[in-house]
C-alpha cells in the first residue's frame, strides 16, 4: 500500500510539473511578437513585409500610432495580426484598437471613420485614413455572376507604408501630365502607387496655360499621339535647359513627331522611325513582346534584380547619338538583346536598340533630366494586373522619384488573394513546443528514472 501511495505521489508531482511547464509556456507566448506568433503560409505572403517597409521603419525618427477602429468581433483576423507586424519592428509604431460600438465618443474625438485603420504623426500634425475594403479587395461583379463577393487583392503593406510615409513627412512634390495630344491615361494601380508616394499628379494643356507652372517638378508626357506644337517644344526645352526634370514614354507611332524626336535628341538620344523587336528574349513567340535586359548602375534600376522580368509591348526603339552635346551624359537602364531589331515598313535591322535611359545636362545652377522610355506599355493596367510578377512597375516608380532627393519609392503593389492562402497562427508556438516541452518532457522521464532507481 506505501509503495503504491508512493508511486501516486510521484506521478501527482510529474503532472504538477508538467502543467507548470505548460502554463509558463502560455504566458511566455502570449508576451511574444506577432511575426514569431504567426508564420506566413499564404501562397502571395501577404503577411510578409518587404525591404521597402524595413528600411522605412528602420530611419523612422517620428512616433506613429495606427489606430484599428472597428467592432473587434467583426475586424478581419488578417488586418489586426498584418498592422501588429508593423510595431514590432519599430519602436516608433504604437498600435491602439478602438471598439466603435463601446466607445464611439473615441472614434468622434480621433475624427475617424468606423472600419478604418487610422494612422496619426502627432509630430507633423497629419493623418490618413485606410478603409479596410481598401486593404482586402473585392470584385464585386463576382456577387452579381455568383451571388457572392470575391476576395482578389491584399493591399496592407502598399496601403500602410505608404500613409506612414506621408503622415511622417513635409515633402510634397507636384507631377504634371500633358494633355491635347491623345495621350495615354494612367490607370489606377498607377495612380494609387504615385499616392502612396507623397506625389500629386495634375493635368495640364501646355498651349492652353502657356506656361509650364513655376511648382512643377516632374514633367510627365505619356505617349502622345501627335506631335508637340513649336510652342510646347520651345516651352519643353526651355523648361529643361532651366534645370527641370522630365519623363517621357515615347511609344511607337506612325504619324511623325518631329518635335518630340528633337527635344529627346537635345539630350544624345535618338527616336527611331520603327518598332522594336528582339529574336532572342520574347514572349510567347512573339518578338515584338520584349523581355527587356536590365542593366544596373542606374538610380532606375536601383533595388531591382537585374535577372528580374519585365515585359514591353509593341515598343518604339532609342540610340544614343555618338558625338553627345556638350555636357550631356547618357545612362541606359534598358535594352534589347543583342538580337534586337528596328522594324519598319521598308526594312529590318539588326542591333541591341535602347528601350529605357536618363539622360543629364551639366548647367552652371544644376542639372537638368531627362528620363525617356521607348515604351508606354511599361505601365499598361491590363499587362500589370495580367502579370503581377514584372518588375514593370517598380522601374517606373524608380524613374520618377529618382527626379527628387527627398522622396522614396514606397509604393508597394497589391497581392494576388486569387490563390487560397493558409496561415499557421501562432506558428512560432510550436517551435517553442518543440524546443521547450520536449527537454521538460525528458527531464520528466530522467525523474521518474531515478526515483525508480532509489526505491529498488
């Protein structure tokens, strides 16, 4: 009878010992950050967060509080779990959640809105709000085919870096877009990365207004159609040789455009009278669908993989002029292959032919910039929504924020939620199982051991 109260005593103390374990493992657990809580299993990695992201977070000098302001019952797992990864990788990133329903007075104080995310710099005094039907996209054509909404993007990581770069900082720079001469529109990935930017985009007729506006900083034409009038040349050329910066798309026409073609050949590259082509790197058998080929050693390419993909369509072709202007230095960041060909009606000629270069003009005050891309399809809405995986878009968000020294390129696009994703929560957990159970479970076994040991 005393060998087997014995016996009991012993398992009795093993059990306290194991559930002691257990519940210290809880709490310790509990204390950990939300990235080692949860492992990113999704098949887009929407949990995951870029360099981008890290670098910002990483210079942040700011206290920034984002603000979850919902129902906690009705908040979607994956914004609350998304925005804690952000204050756990900056001391500068407060997160505060405000139940709407138990205390909307808090909302109304804060000037917030219900279902947002609320992102606040009290050290610059500014704000920005995030519905959060902006941060898990819906296509809700799918609701009227199939009776139910369709998740199709997650854009927390675009939407949020982007506003804490804004709320953080005073820089405010204005892009204007030319147009009266059939000009592309931007679409609205496009639009939206420029925003997360900090940068303000408005249109401007050039013969209408007669002047390029003193404030604007980035001169945008977007493949126009026709021609510039000897007006908006002069007002162009004029506007560069003063030290301005401007990005053209150039694209491929028919009609000739000898006034374009003469303020890009100012600055040592020529538009040729053709399409591109390459018979070598092409998709899907078609040569005038270009993967282009990178080249680094430009602020353009700055952060993209040189063996990165992207794709041009249907593409004019640049040279460089061989005796450049004095002053002028040309640095291409694109090109064809060395199977690249100019098509025209008449002929083909071989050639590796420039699709993509900045080009920079010395002056006694500066320097003036001009950035030309032979392509406009380079930020086509449907070839990036198609193919998410080009670097098409980054190379464009280079090329414009290159112009200016105080501002990055935060613009991170959407991720695809097409594919199922799965998450392990509170992944980190199990590791920690592993690592700690299993010692506590081995030493539990060296006790029993032993005491059996001693009783014999």
């Amino acid at each position: 009878m005393t060998r087997k109260l014995k016996k009991g005593g012993y398992t009795a103390i093993l059990s306290v010992i194991v559930i002691a374990a257990v519940i210290i493992l809880n709490m310790i657990v509990g204390r950990l950050p939300e990235k080692v809580r949860q492992w990113d299993m999704s098949s887009s990695q929407i949990y995951t967060l870029g360099g981008t992201t890290s670098d910002l977070l990483k210079a942040l000098d700011k206290d920034v509080t984002i603000y979850v302001v919902g129902d906690p019952a009705n908040v979607d797992k994956r914004i609350t779990s998304f925005v804690k990864r952000y204050g756990d990788l900056s001391g500068h990133i407060k997160v505060e959640t405000v139940d709407s329903v138990l205390h909307p007075e808090q909302v109304k104080k804060l000037n917030a809105t219900d279902s947002t995310l609320l992102v606040s710099c009290e050290a610059t005094n500014k704000t920005q709000s995030i519905p959060f039907n902006d941060i898990i996209k819906m296509d809700e054509s799918s609701y009227y085919y199939y009776g139910q909404a369709k998740e199709t993007e997650f854009d927390g990581e675009g939407q949020l870096t982007g506003a804490i770069s804004h709320v953080t900082s005073d820089v405010s720079k204005t892009i204007y877009v030319t147009e009266g001469h059939g000009e592309a529109e931007f679409g609205k990935t496009v639009t939206d990365m420029l925003g997360k930017s900090n940068l303000t985009v408005t249109s401007i007729n050039l013969l209408k207004d007669g002047k390029i506006p003193e404030d604007c900083e980035l001169l945008l034409i977007n493949a126009p159609a026709s021609d510039l009038a000897n007006d908006e040349k002069t007002m162009v050329s004029d506007y560069l040789d003063k030290g301005g910066h401007v990005l053209i798309f150039a694209g491929y026409s028919e009609k000739e455009r000898p006034n374009l073609t003469s303020v890009i050949s100012a600055y040592g590259l020529n538009l040729e009278n053709g399409m591109a082509a390459d018979t070598k790197n092409f998709y899907q058998n078609n040569p005038y669908y270009i993967f282009p080929t990178i080249e680094s050693g430009s602020e353009v390419t700055n952060g993209v993989d040189i063996k990165s993909t992207a794709l041009v369509l249907q593409s004019g072709a640049l040279t460089q002029i061989q005796n450049l202007p004095e002053g002028i230095s040309v640095t291409p960041f694109m090109q064809t292959s060395d199977g690249g060909m100019l098509v025209t009606p008449d002929a083909q000629k071989k050639g590796t032919y420039i699709l993509g270069a900045v080009s920079e003009k010395k002056l006694d005050t500066g320097s003036a910039r001009l950035t030309v891309f032979s392509t406009p399809s380079l930020i086509d809405e449907s070839l990036n929504t198609s193919f998410t995986n080009l670097s098409n878009l980054t190379l464009f968000m280079n090329a414009v924020t290159s112009n200016f020294e105080d501002v990055a390129n935060v613009s991170i696009p959407s991720k695809s939620l097409e594919v199922t994703y799965n998450t392990v929560t509170h992944g980190g957990m199990w590791g920690i199982l592993f690592i700690l159970v299993i010692p506590a479970a081995a030493l539990c076994c060296g006790l029993m051991i032993w005491l059996k040991r001693r009783r014999l």
